[in-house]
C-alpha cells in the first residue's frame, strides 16, 4: 500500500473512531502504564482539544490474564525489558 493511501486511511479512522468509548490503559510494570487500545481516539480528542477521556486502567493481575499461553506471556515480558534498554 502507498504512503499516501495509507495516510488517508489513518485519517479516515481517526475521523471516524468515537471518542466515548474509553481507551484501556494497563500496566506494563510496577506504576506504569501504557495506552494497550485506543491510540485513533486519543489523536482523534487531541485535535478536538478534549484533555480527558474515559479508560479503563488494567492493574498487572488484569492484564496477565489476557496472555493465557506461557510463551505469550515470555514474549511480553520480552518485548517490554527490550523497550528499556537504553533508558
């Protein structure tokens, strides 16, 4: 797919995403938490100059359960330690 189609199609889902169903936000380590799902309405209210939205905020014990195979789990604790290096 081109650059520009693929922009255009970004666009388009930021346009069309609605901003009232909340974002989800989970913690990747100890008090830290990442945006997991929502990234197009988070641009979408930024643009609007909305500074708040509803999400829901997943603690470890929450999120863990959606990783239901041991080697899903390894490969997150693997791609999140990878995200450090360097910090």
């Amino acid at each position: 797919m081109s650059k520009i189609r693929e922009n255009t199609r970004k666009q388009f889902l930021i346009i069309s995403v609605d901003i009232n169903n909340p974002v989800i936000i989970a913690e990747i380590a100890p008090f830290s938490y990442n945006l997991i799902d929502g990234n197009h309405r988070v641009v979408k209210a930024l643009r609007l100059e909305i500074s708040l939205l509803d999400a829901y905020k997943l603690d470890v014990k929450q999120h863990i359960q959606f990783l239901t195979e041991e080697n899903a789990y390894h490969e997150y604790v693997e791609y999140w330690n990878d995200k450090l290096i360097g910090i």
